[in-house]
C-alpha cells in the first residue's frame, strides 16, 4: 500500500486551504468544497443581519450533519424488520430444499 498523498488547494467560504491528500479522494474533496461553497452562498442570499461566514459555515455544518443522521437512521434496520428477514429467509431455504 503507497503511502502517496497529492497536495491540494481548496477555497472554501473565501478562505484557502493547503491540503495533503490520498490521490484517490482528490474528485471528493473537490467536489465537497464545491458544495459547501454553494451552501453557504446559499445562506448568505437569505440575508441573516448580523451573521457572518463563521455562522454560515456553522448553519451548512447542521445541515450536513443532519443530513447524515437521517441517512444512517434509514439505513438502519429495526429488530421488527430483521426478525421478518430471518422468517422469509427460512421459508425461502425450505422451498429451495424441497
């Protein structure tokens, strides 16, 4: 396994940002920086008074966090639903051995 990692130069709300990175994540990293740059941007239009970039960043920060929770709980499977996998992936052995 390489220990190679490829030096990259994001801006991110403004502010840039040397980084080291696996050469494989390059797409990614981009790509989110991209992301956060449009949210933001997008919290900026909806003229908050008072607020700064530092509180944008926090306001997209939520949203991605939030966004990830909800997908890791709908990832999940409740002990209901794996009880009836188990129940179906018997009858389906049965059948398969008749």
């Amino acid at each position: 396994m390489s220990n190679e990692t490829l030096k990259i130069k994001l801006e991110i709300a403004g502010k840039s940002y040397d980084l080291e990175i696996p050469p494989q994540d390059e797409e990614a990293y981009r790509l989110a920086a991209r992301r956060v740059n449009h949210s933001v941007a997008a919290c900026q239009q909806q003229h908050f008074d008072g607020y700064g970039v530092q509180d944008f960043l926090a306001m997209v920060a939520l949203d991605v966090t939030v966004t990830n929770i909800e997908l890791s709980r709908s990832r999940e499977v409740g002990d209901d639903q794996m009880k009836r996998l188990i129940e179906l992936s018997s009858l389906v052995r049965k059948h398969l051995d008749e």
